[in-house]
C-alpha cells in the first residue's frame, strides 16, 4: 500500500484528482449499495468519480463485479462470475428513477461464462430502464460478445440512444493489454454497429507505450468502421500489479489529438488526461 501511494505521489500535477465527496456524491453512493448495484466509478477506479456523482450521475455495471477475462489495464475483479441477477434490470431502471438520471451509462463485465454472453440481460435491462425513465437517455458500454452479430443485435433491437465499445488501445499494443479480446474483432463490432444504429462510439488510452503514428492509425482505422465519436484518455495503473504508465502525456498533446481526430472526420472527440468514455458522456449523444 505505502508503495502504491508513493507511485500516487509522483503523478504530474494535471493527474491530481480531488477526494470524492459532497452530499449529490454520498445519495449516489448510498443508492448503489442499497440496491446491490455495481458501478465501474467504484469497480474501475475512475479518477472523475466525484465530479459525476456530484452531478447525480453515475456508469453502471451489469451482470455483476467479476469478469471473466483479466485484462491488464483494469482493477474489475476477475475469476468465476456468480450467476446473474435475473432481477437486476428493475433495480438499475429504479434506482436511474430516483436518482433523475437523464443520461444514463450502461457498462458490464464480460460473461464468456454464459452461452448468450449476457446479451440477454443486457437487452432486458435497456428495456426496463426505457419503460420506468422514458425521458432517460441510455448509452451503452458493450463488450465484445466475442463478434456474434446475433447478440449484438439484441442490444441494437432494444434501442438504446448510443452503443460504445472501445478498442482501448492500439493494434500493437492489443495483446499485451487485453485478455481474448482483437482489435479487428472490436473493429468488426463497432462497424456492425455503425451500419445497423444511429451513433457508434469507441475510446483509447494513452501511456501505454503507443507511438503517435499508431494513434493517427487507430483513428483511421474506427473512421473505417463508421465511429463518429471517440475518447482519448490517460491510463492510469490502478495497482502496481496491472501494467505500469509508459507515459504522461502531457495536456497539451491531447488537445493536438482532438484537433486532429475532428479534422479527419470525428464528430466529437472528447480528449484531455481525465476523459474516460463515460465522462460528460451526455454530450456525445447527438453526435
């Protein structure tokens, strides 16, 4: 522990986040575990939780808080998932009600445990949350339901406002950082998307040892696909047992990638050190 604060205490300045706190922070917080719910604020370390749950709103996490992959970017546990919740799509739509939520984020683990990967779930809980909060607008974080078009289907034919699924970093750098996950079958989805809904989003992180032409790459390669909007962030290490920063980048080199991203033809690129791809993801819905 004293090792990973020391590693908190050498983060450049533009990475200090401030403690979550303030009563908007402690309601979200409070409805979450009264409900049984995950978010992936909590389960992900996500250094913007404060900001977002000080404006009432929050990323959710279905189909539990273990997955069955280990990537080596993310502090979500991993391991043997316990079986799904079959009454976790009417507590999310009821705790989105209380909260007022009007952007709602809907991420998940991965359930290559499950024969539908957690379509199913996935397509029932869109349902539910539009039926109790119509006015809610959904975004979904989707995995890559190892590339069968039939689940992605079920999460499209449910109809949530935006479908994300993010390549996380570079072709190169894919199997160092993702576990069973390929690039080119996170293209194929994203492109599936693309052609068949409305808005189709994916994000990447920096640090990790990419080269600026392998960025520059990466955003061709999702403007292939059909993706109008893209995130760009700042890996951080959750622990020192997940794969260390290569590099901070610095603000300013962030700026330079939006500019770039929207003169190749993005809609919207939301870039700075902090981003995440649910962060002030109510913007990027009328992309």
């Amino acid at each position: 522990m004293a090792h990973e604060l020391k590693e908190r205490e050498r983060l450049p300045k533009w990475m200090k986040m401030k403690m979550p706190k303030g009563e908007s922070y402690s309601k979200v917080k409070n409805l979450v575990n009264t409900n049984g719910l995950h978010t992936i604020c909590t389960s992900g370390n996500c250094p913007n939780i404060g900001e977002c749950w000080n404006r009432g709103t929050a990323t959710f996490m279905i189909l539990g808080n273990i997955c069955t992959r280990k990537c080596k970017f993310c502090a979500v546990p991993n391991g043997r998932p316990l079986p799904p919740d079959e009454n976790e799509p009417e507590k999310l739509a009821e705790t989105i009600r209380i909260m007022g939520v009007k952007h709602a984020v809907i991420t998940s683990v991965d359930r290559d445990d499950l024969d539908d990967q957690g379509a199913g779930i996935w397509a029932r809980t869109i349902t539910e949350v539009k039926r109790m909060n119509p006015e809610t607008r959904i975004e979904v974080l989707i995995p890559d339901f190892r590339g069968k078009t039939e689940l992605i289907q079920q999460v499209i034919d449910a109809g949530p406002d935006v479908i994300s699924h993010n390549l996380e970093t570079t072709e190169r750098l894919t199997p160092f950082v993702r576990f069973a996950s390929k690039y080119r079958r996170s293209l194929e989805v994203l492109q599936y998307v693309a052609a068949n809904f409305k808005v189709a989003k994916s994000g990447i992180m920096l640090g990790l040892g990419e080269t600026q032409d392998e960025i520059l790459q990466t955003m061709d390669d999702l403007l292939v696909a059909g993706v109008k909007v893209m995130t760009i962030g700042q890996y951080l290490a959750p622990t020192t047992r997940h794969m260390p920063v290569v590099e901070y980048i610095q603000p300013e080199k962030f700026v330079e990638y939006r500019n770039i991203g929207i003169r190749k033809g993005f809609k919207f690129v939301e870039s700075s050190p902090l981003v995440r791809s649910s962060y002030r993801a109510e913007d990027h819905v009328n992309a």
